[in-house]
C-alpha cells in the first residue's frame, strides 16, 4: 500500500519517544550493576527476569562499553530515576 512504510516509521518514531524516559530530561541513570565478567552480566540479567518482581523494562538501560587493550569491556545496567518535584513547604 502506498505510504505504509512512512507511516509505520512515525508510528515506531512516536513510540520510541514516549518510552525514552530520559526524553524529558527530569531525571538521572542510577547504576544498579557493573561488572567485566559477562557471564556474570548474563546470571544477573537471567535471576532479574526468573524473579517474581515486576520489573518497567523501559526504565532500565542494558550497556555495553567496549574494551580496548588497556581498557577492558565493561558491561552496566542502570535505571532511570525521574526528579521528584518539591511541594510547597518541602525543602531540597
């Protein structure tokens, strides 16, 4: 059909921006785990998902920091905590 392919990526587009949580910009990643071993990484990732927390995958962001000779790869998981905003009579 003729201008499906546009709009199906305005529509992916629109979606991505709304899940981003860091898209408005209130807010800071908190780093939950590091580690250089990867498989270390991929049991930490598996027990997160076995367990029965409920988990906003959209508020996690899974990286990947790839290593150089001196520099080893390190693999990081954090996720996204939004500012609280401050009511009236609370102090910062």
């Amino acid at each position: 059909m003729p201008g499906q392919r546009k709009r199906k990526r305005g529509q992916y587009a629109d979606a991505r921006q709304a899940a981003a949580p860091s898209a408005s910009g209130a807010g800071r990643w908190e780093v939950l785990f590091e580690t250089q071993d990867e498989a270390e990484w991929r049991a930490h990732i598996h027990r997160l998902r076995a367990s029965g927390t409920r988990t906003d995958w959209t508020l996690l962001r899974m990286d990947t920091f790839c290593g150089r000779l001196i520099h080893p790869t390190t693999y990081r998981l954090s996720r996204f905590v939004p500012n609280r905003s401050l009511g009236p009579g609370r102090k910062p």
